[in-house]
C-alpha cells in the first residue's frame, strides 16, 4: 500500500505561483501524476513523471506554465504552478503507480489539496 499527502495548496492572486508538494509512503515506481477536478467537472490530467527516469509529460492546455518534479531521495513528487489563472482553481491531487493521462491507470491517490486563483 501507498498512501500519498498532498500540500501546498491556497488562495492566491490570478498571476502568483504555488508550489505543490505529494509526498508518498510506500514504494513507488512506473510513474507518478497530477490531476485536478474543478466543481462540476470531470477529473483532468495536468502531468505525469516518470519515477525512474524523471522524463515529464504535461497536458497542452499548460503551455509551459506548471513545471512536475520528484524527489527519489524523499520519496516526493512537486508541482510548481506558475502564471496562475482563476481557470486553474480546482482541487488538485497526486497519484502513483501507474503511468500516461488516465486517471483509472493509477493505483494510488491522495485526498486532494485546494487550489483557489482569484481574478
């Protein structure tokens, strides 16, 4: 078993950057991913690394402004959002164990951290 905490999350002005942490207990392997759901919505793929490799996917709609990384040593993954738009306000999550833009691909889920940009 996996379990995965999510931070960083808040309330921040259209334009300021956040970083998020998820760090993991167990073993992780294949890939990891960030995911958000905004209310009324379907969960959406935001980026996904590879655990080993470090080799990072990012969905087009970013265009350059969120940057994924992980921390082998820490056992943790981070997503630094940068440019924040009130549009990126959703509920933010990690997962691993698995790998691509699915989100039934991944094994192992965080509960979620809140991501609110106000206009």
């Amino acid at each position: 078993q996996v379990q995965l905490v999510e931070s960083g999350g808040g309330l921040v002005q259209a334009g300021a950057s956040l970083r998020l942490s998820c760090a993991a207990s167990g073993r992780t392997d294949r890939s990891a991913a960030w995911f958000r759901q905004a209310p009324g919505k379907e969960r959406e793929f935001v980026a996904t690394i590879t655990w080993n490799g470090g080799v990072p996917l990012y969905a087009e709609f970013l265009k350059g402004r969120f940057t994924v990384s992980r921390d082998i040593a820490k056992n943790s993954m981070y997503l630094q959002m940068n440019s924040l738009k009130p549009e990126d306000t959703a509920v933010y999550y990690c997962a691993v164990g698995g790998w691509g833009r699915l989100p039934n691909n991944y094994d192992y889920w965080g509960q979620g951290t809140q991501v609110t940009v106000s206009s």
